[in-house]
C-alpha cells in the first residue's frame, strides 16, 4: 500500500509536454456523440442538442485534500475524476466529458503520472465518461489537480438544492461514515510505517472503510434507479462534507427546517465496530465524515411505496416548515439542532 522510492524512472523532460500528454492519454476512448472533438486542439467541442449543459469544477492541492503517502496515485486518479462525477449526478444529470488539469514538481517522475492516469482512464471507462482537454504543467512545490466535469439533463430533469417541501422524504443512498473511518485506520497506519517501516500491517478487517476512502464511487446508478423508479426527487445533493452540512444545504436553499432520526442513519457494521476501536460516536463520523459520496435527496411522501423496502435507500428523516428549525431527534428522543460541524452542538447536549 505504501508508496517505496523505486530507481528507473523517466524524467518528465524526457518526453516534453506534447509527448507526455499522447502518451498518458493515448488508450482513451470516446463515448459520447455530443464529443464533437476531444484532446488535440485549442479547445474541445461538444454538442448537447436541445439538452441543458452542467458544469462542475473542483481543485485538489497535495497536503490539503491528499496525502501521497498513503494514497496511491492510481488510486488517486479515481477519485478526483469521481468526487468531480458525483457534483454532476447530484443534479440529476449524466455526466459526460472532463477535463484533467496537473501540476507536478519534478520529484514526481513519468511513472508517477502514468499511474495516476490508470485510475482517470478507469473511472472514464466505467463511467463513460470523455476525456476532452486539459493543462499541464509543473510546480515548484507538491501535485495540484483540477478537474471539470460536464454533463447533460433535458431541463425538466434536473435536481436543484432548492425545491425541497415540508412534509417531503428525506432520503439517502447506500450507507455513511465509512470513508470517514478508513481515513482514520490509514492514518493510523501511516503512523505505525514512520516507527517500523518493516510492519507489514493486516488491514483485511478494514477493506471496506479503506475501500469507501481511496476508492469511492459516485451514485451514477441512483440517478438510473430513480429514474426507473419514476420518481424526480424535489431537491438533491451528494453528501461530500458530512450529512449535517449537506442537510443543512438543502434546507437553507428550500427555506426549510428538517427532522433527522438519530436511529435511521445507515451504518455499515465495519464502521460501528472501527468507531467502537477508536471511541468516536457514529452518529458523529456519519454527520461530521465526509467523503462518502452518496446522495441525500428528498421525495414527495406520494413517492414512498416506489422505493420503500428498496437496500440502495434509508429514510432518514423528514422536511417541516422553517420555523421548526434543522434538527437530529436522537435515540432517547431529544431534539438537537444540526450545525455544519455537528461536534459543538453535540459537545453541549
Ligand atoms: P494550449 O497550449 O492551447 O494550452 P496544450 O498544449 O496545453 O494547449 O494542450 C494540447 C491539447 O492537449 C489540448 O487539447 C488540451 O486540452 C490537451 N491537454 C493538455 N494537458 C492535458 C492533460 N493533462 N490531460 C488531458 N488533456 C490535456
Ligand atoms: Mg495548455
């Protein structure tokens, strides 16, 4: 898992930018009819017909939003393409094409940049996704990334934050917390390799938390299940912050208040024992974690028997007017006002 500083590797030099860029690029396929024209000229072109065009942006700086050292660029590559993808599907939409933009300083050599490239062509070919352009250029200090997604939604299709109604579902997919605690049994880790380097660590217990952290998947397919489903949820959002914040989001954009049950959040049984190991409260890594990348929604109550007993949904609370207030009704029933970082309130009750 763990990164060694291998010999033989090709300096970025050696192939000038154009040369780098055809060959990391080279084993991508289109998929798209709307990619009139991808990587080789001054711009991409693209042709979405009489559908909307969506467009979002994220940039990932080495130290701040990644740590090399127990991230495996491959790995890496996945999830940035990934958490760009999940913005997309959030507002009901397919995503289509992204752009990749990099910079490296010159201690990451050819190899380096080839591996992070297997894990943007893998997430391409399984998500069918375009990649149409990019940048590329080197850095003084660590890696920087910045990838665009795009994507595509007949206009009465798409989701927004703000359509959210009192009495509404609210709604999640898959289960949360998870990505929260791998990153906490990697971190740990990373401390155990510092001390003894040798330590080969058995880390089978946690694959799926470590999994849901170095390797996350965006909800492409609950946007293809409700879809099939046929219902169009009032508003959305992909829970990357923590589903505290991300409530409190839709909310605030509805100009509504919420009652979230304590007892409904859905916990995979490896993330309530590893809170159990490192004595965090999992009602707190699921509002607090981030990273998870599921999809918090919100559906007319008309719409319950269309997902009711479906395993990819939890109904995890409800919509009430503003007045009543963002709240989590927890196990013994009391009602405790959801903030943005969870932990203060929580300290206090
Ligand atoms: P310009 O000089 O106009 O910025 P570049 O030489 O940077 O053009 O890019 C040439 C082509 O390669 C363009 O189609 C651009 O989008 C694409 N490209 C550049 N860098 C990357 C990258 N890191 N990943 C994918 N495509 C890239
Ligand atoms: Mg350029």
């Amino acid at each position: 898992m763990f990164e060694d500083k291998n010999q033989d590797k090709t300096s970025l030099e050696q192939l000038g930018e154009f040369g780098l860029i055809d060959h990391l690029t080279r084993n991508l396929k289109l998929h798209h009819k709307s990619t009139i024209k991808g990587i080789g000229d001054d711009a991409a072109v693209l042709d979405f017909k009489d559908n909307k065009t969506l467009v979002s942006t994220d940039l990932l700086i080495e130290g701040i939003h990644f740590d090399l050292s127990y991230m495996p660029l491959k790995h890496l590559g996945y999830k940035a393409v990934i958490v760009n993808l999940s913005d997309i599907y959030a507002m009901n939409a397919r995503a289509t094409q992204i752009t990749v933009s990099v910079a490296v300083s010159n201690r990451f050599p050819l190899e380096a940049l080839e591996e992070f490239y297997k894990g943007i062509e893998l997430a391409c070919e399984l998500y069918k996704i375009d990649l149409v352009g990019g940048d590329t250029s080197s850095s003084t200090t660590g890696m920087i990334i910045s990838i665009t997604a795009l994507g595509e939604a007949a206009k009465e299709d798409i989701v927004y934050r703000s359509q959210a109604k009192p009495n509404d579902l609210l709604v999640v997919s898959g289960d949360l917390g998870a990505a929260y605690m791998g990153l906490q049994v990697l971190k740990r880790e990373k401390e155990v390799f510092k001390v003894n380097p040798n330590n080969q660590p058995d880390l089978s217990a946690y694959s799926y938390i470590i999994e849901r952290q170095l390797k996350p998947e965006a909800r492409k397919d609950i946007v293809e299940l409700l879809k099939k489903l046929g219902i169009k949820p009032t508003s959305m959002i992909d829970i990357s912050d923590g589903l505290s914040s991300e409530i409190l989001h839709l909310c605030k954009q509805s100009e509504v208040g919420c009652n979230l049950y304590e007892d409904k959040i859905p916990l995979d049984p490896t993330v309530i024992s590893a809170c159990e190991e490192f004595k965090l409260d999992s009602t707190l890594v699921a509002l607090s974690g981030g990273e998870d990348y599921e999809l918090l929604f919100t559906i007319d109550q008309k719409k319950f028997p269309e997902l009711k007993g479906n395993p990819n949904f939890t109904v995890v609370g409800h919509i009430t007017e503003k007045n009543e207030g963002a709240h989590l009704v927890s196990r013994n029933n009391s009602k405790i006002p959801l903030t943005a970082q969870g932990w203060n309130s929580f300290a206090k009750a």
